[in-house]
C-alpha cells in the first residue's frame, strides 16, 4: 500500500523540496501552507503520515496547535515536527502531544527519509498490536456456568494479581492458552506484552535464538532481540513446554532464577522482568522420570498448579459454548447467526470431543457455512457428522419408519419416555432439579421414573 504524506510549511520553497524527495522514494503527497489547508486537507482523506513545521506565518494556529487538533481526531497518527527556530521545549513540547520525532532545519535528506520511515514502521506494529489485542479479547475467556469451569475461573481471579508462575496443564483444545491470557489481562503487567513462544512447533537449534536472541553475528544482523527481552514488563507464555529441548531447560531455569541471560553469540547479561507462565498436555511427573524433563525446571515452573477440565468432563456447559461460537463466527464472517435444534444439541452433549473446545469451535465453524438449509432454519441432528450423531440417545436419530410402530402400546411409551428422558437429561448436563422442572416433574417423581426405566448414573451425564 502506498502511503500519503501530508506537508505542512508556509515556504513553498520547503514544501517543493520535501515533495521532491519523497517522490523519489516512492510516496504520494500533499502540500498546505497554513491551518486552514492542513486541518481542511487532514479532514478530507487521512494521511499516512504529516510533516509539520512549527512556525506557519501568516497562520491562525501554529504547528503546535494543528497537532493538538489532529491528534484529538486522529490518536496515534505519526507525525514529523520541522522548524528552523526550534527550541528544546518546543521539542518536548511536541513529543509529549504525540508526535514521532522533531528535526531542526536545515536538514539531511536522509535523515528525514530514515524518519519517516521508522514513523510509518511504528504506526503499523502499533495498529498490528491494538488488533491482535482486540482479536485476543474475545479469546481471554473461558466460557460456561458449570462448577468445573468456575473453579478455573476463581483460581484465575486469585492467581492473577500476584505475579507468581502458574503451570496450566490440561488436554490439548481445553484452552490453557486462554487460561493463560486471562492470568495475563488481569494482572498488573495487564498494559505490557502478552509474549507466547509455542514449544511444540519450534525446531531444536532454534530454542535458543528465538529465547534469548542473538548478538555478534558477523555473517548476520548484529543484534536480533529474543522472546524473553520482548516480554520485558510483560508476560511469557511457554506454551507446551514438555516440548523444550533439555539443554534449553537448563539455560531457562538461570534465567528464571536471576531474570538475567546472555544472548547468543554475546557475553552481556540482560535483565529483564518477566513473569513466566508455561502450559502442557503432558504428566510432567513422568516426564521427569523418563529423564526427559529437569526437576528443578518443574518446581520453578509449577509454583502454582492450574488444571483445564476436558470438554466432556463439562458436558453442561456444551450448549451455551455452541452457541458463542456460532454467534462469534457469524460476526466476523457478516453471515446469519443459525440456531440448533434440541436433538442437535443432545448430540453434541453426548459426543466425547477428543479435541475439546478447540474441536467444538471449528465444528461450529463448518456447520455454519456448509449446512443445507435457509439461514434461519435450525442446525438439527441428522445434519452432524457421523461421527457425533451416532453417539446420540437413539431418539435424536428417530424417523418415522422407526420399529416403534411394531411394538405394543406399553414397550413404545416406555422406550419413548426412556429416549426423551435421556435427551432432557443430556440437555441439562445430569442436573435432576433442572430435568424435572422442565418436562413438569417432581424431583421425586422423576428419581422414580427413571429407576423404573433403568435410566442410570451413567446415562445422565
């Protein structure tokens, strides 16, 4: 994308000049020669960047008070102070109201290329940043009203704030990561980077260069900065540290100790701030004993043990899941949000989600762009994948031409009332008060209707 760059100065011999050069390196421009045009010109298309003199005679405002006005308009917008009659608090004057940088006249061509350059470069990765940060946003939390998914939650709460290290453990898609995210937005490092190195997809050599950095390369860039100096201030995420090479675990365990380490190739000792969070799928116990994991890594690690449930060990919090997730995905892609039927949702509680909420989500994800069916027609069993719909009370899978038709009165009501109380059931995740209040029970009278059909523990959740 070509960038538009906005000059601001009441010399038309300044403005000539400034045109030229950044033509030739390849940007679009825009001139104005006092407030009137700047703001009018700012107005009417934002610019990528604006070069601003200082001093604009014949002005109503000052380059000063045109940065004011843009950057009430338009926060963050970088912006190039000029002046040959500049001071030191002028300079400041016009940092602190946001500008990038300040240069005096007569200036360099270069200079003031390599400036804006960095300026441009600043306003991209700050844009990157605040969209990755609202992209997260929806991600930082763990959804359900189930007492599994509400003790994570409080742990979390009182965890958060105290800036000791927490070991996430739990099955892959259960959300440690999202786990580790909310840690992260609810501590007092919640304004500083939120940093994740991903353990299980880095090759070995790498570790280390992309831990600690790198330094005096003589083929290569001087200086690259690693993951830990990134997350200064901030947090850390190790993300399925199980994965880590041991020679890696021995290095991080110093740095973690002393939060200080060298860079590769260097000999300087960094200090940093970090606060260290690492997740794993693993029994890191017995990863230990296989030799394959350091102890003294674990224990600086786990200063606080956290547990993510399974999906299926949380079955009641299945549908309200569901839903977010089709409402999420129909948001972002400008699609009609669908509902699911009952039996569909009988069926997603019964299935076991190897995969938990990761493989939940994306399923939602498929059925709202593939599914048959006019936009606001509902998302029924038959419609699943096999591998789900099978798993369901057989009712979700009744048609007309069911053998139900060949049975005598009372063996069709019994296996009916048997089937439909199993969907209730599997719909209210197990919860007796809640069945019994919907099908317009009493609690009583359902514990002995299903006793009476033979509905178990075991078909309840």
């Amino acid at each position: 994308m070509e960038h538009e760059i906005l000059i601001v100065d009441d010399e038309p011999d300044i403005r000539l000049l400034i045109e030229g050069i950044l033509r030739d390196e390849g940007y679009e421009t825009r001139v104005a020669g006092n407030s009137d045009e700047a703001i009018a010109a700012f107005r009417a298309r934002r610019p990528s960047l604006v070069i601003l003199d200082i001093w604009l005679q014949g002005s109503k405002l000052d380059g000063i008070g045109i940065l004011k006005a843009m950057q009430a308009e338009e926060p963050g917008l970088p912006t190039v102070m000029i002046s040959g009659h500049g001071t030191i608090e002028t300079a400041v004057a016009s940092l602190q109201l946001g500008a990038y940088d300040f240069i005096e006249k007569p200036f360099q061509s270069d200079r003031l290329v390599v400036v804006i350059r960095r300026a441009l470069e600043a306003a991209r990765l700050a844009r990157e940043n605040a969209e990755l940060r609202l992209r997260a946003g929806v991600e930082t939390a763990l959804f359900g009203d189930g007492a599994a998914i509400s003790s994570v939650r409080s742990q979390i709460d009182r965890v958060a704030p105290t800036g000791s290290r927490v070991l996430i453990t739990g099955p892959a898609g259960a959300g440690k990561e999202v786990a580790a995210r909310m840690i992260h937005a609810r501590s007092r490092r919640a304004e500083g980077p939120f940093i994740a190195l991903n353990c299980a997809t880095l090759a070995p050599g790498r570790f280390e260069e992309e831990l600690f950095g790198l330094e005096g390369q003589t083929d290569g860039p001087r200086r690259r900065t690693g993951l830990l100096e990134r997350a200064h201030r901030g947090t850390l995420l190790l993300d399925e540290v199980a994965d880590m090479p041991l020679e890696t675990q021995g290095k991080i365990v110093r740095a973690l100790q002393d939060q200080t380490f060298e860079r590769v190739g260097g000999s300087t000792r960094v200090k940093v701030d970090v606060r260290v969070l690492a997740t794993t799928n693993r029994d890191l116990q017995a990863e230990i004993v296989a030799g394959r994991f350091r102890e003294d890594l674990y224990y600086r690690l786990a200063v606080v043990p956290l547990r993510l449930p399974s999906l299926r060990e949380r079955r009641e919090d299945i549908p309200g899941l569901a839903r977010h997730f089709l409402q999420r995905y129909a948001e972002n892609a400008g699609m009609t949000p669908r509902e699911l039927s009952v039996d569909a949702m009988a069926a997603l509680q019964a299935y076991e989600w190897p995969g938990n909420a990761r493989e939940l989500r994306n399923l939602m994800e498929r059925l709202l762009i593939m599914m048959p069916g006019a936009n606001g027609d509902p998302i029924r069993a038959d419609m699943l994948p096999p591998t789900i719909g099978q798993g369901a009370p057989s009712m979700t899978r009744l048609d007309a031409g069911a053998d139900v038709m060949s049975l005598p009165l009372r063996e069709a009501r019994d296996l009916f009332e048997t089937q439909y109380l199993q969907v209730q059931l599997l719909r209210f995740g197990g919860n007796i008060s809640r069945t019994a209040n919907f099908v317009g029970m009493e609690r009583s009278a359902l514990h002995r209707k299903l006793k009476q059909l033979g509905v178990t523990s075991d078909d309840r959740s």
